[in-house]
C-alpha cells in the first residue's frame, strides 16, 4: 500500500465516523478513551508536536506522523487540520499496516 491507501483508510474512517480531528476533540476523545491512534501532520508548529507526542505517550496511544496539516484536512472536508483521532481498532490497524507498507515509521 501507498500513501493514497493510507489516505483511503482515513477517509473511510472519517465516513464512518470513527474520526476526531483538531486539538480539542482529539484530547477529550483521548480523555475518554476511545483513541486508538493519534495522526500527526508533519508540518505541525513544534509546540503542537511536543503536546501530543507527551498525551499520545502519556495514554500509550500510537501516534503517526502523516502528510500536511492541509492534506489532513482536505481529506477530512474541513479547514488545515494538525492533529487527527482514529476511534476504532480495525481501522487504525488497517492504517498501521498501509504505512508500514510504504516504509513509514510509527512511534509507540
């Protein structure tokens, strides 16, 4: 799988409606527990970058780093989006397996 599948993926989660995005949805999500993979835009301002990676370690969430803040949120129909939830086992199993397929790193 490529890039495009892994977009695939997140698109078909968002229709699904196993998908949080921005800041503040995604921390009360993972407050209460039902993240179960954190998206990263890699282009994130660095003080973004540092909060999640400390809430994604810190409820032992897996968190990606994937595409642009404008890619995530193109593919999400909203506005530049830095920071993306998955709530579903299988789909961020399926999105885990379509990076690790095209070679990308996924921190724990």
């Amino acid at each position: 799988m490529n890039s495009d599948s892994v977009m695939n993926m997140i698109g078909l989660a968002r229709r699904a409606g196993y998908v949080e995005s921005g800041d503040a949805a995604v921390r009360s999500s993972v407050s209460r527990g039902k993240v179960r993979m954190i998206i990263l835009a890699g282009d994130a301002a660095a003080r973004t970058r540092k909060n999640i990676e400390i809430l994604a370690g810190d409820a032992g969430i897996p968190l990606i780093i994937y595409g642009t803040k404008e890619n995530l949120g193109n593919l999400l129909n909203k506005p530049s989006r830095s920071v993306v939830a998955i709530t579903d086992d299988n789909f961020s199993k399926g999105i885990v397996v379509a990076m690790e397929k095209g070679g990308a790193k996924i921190e724990k």
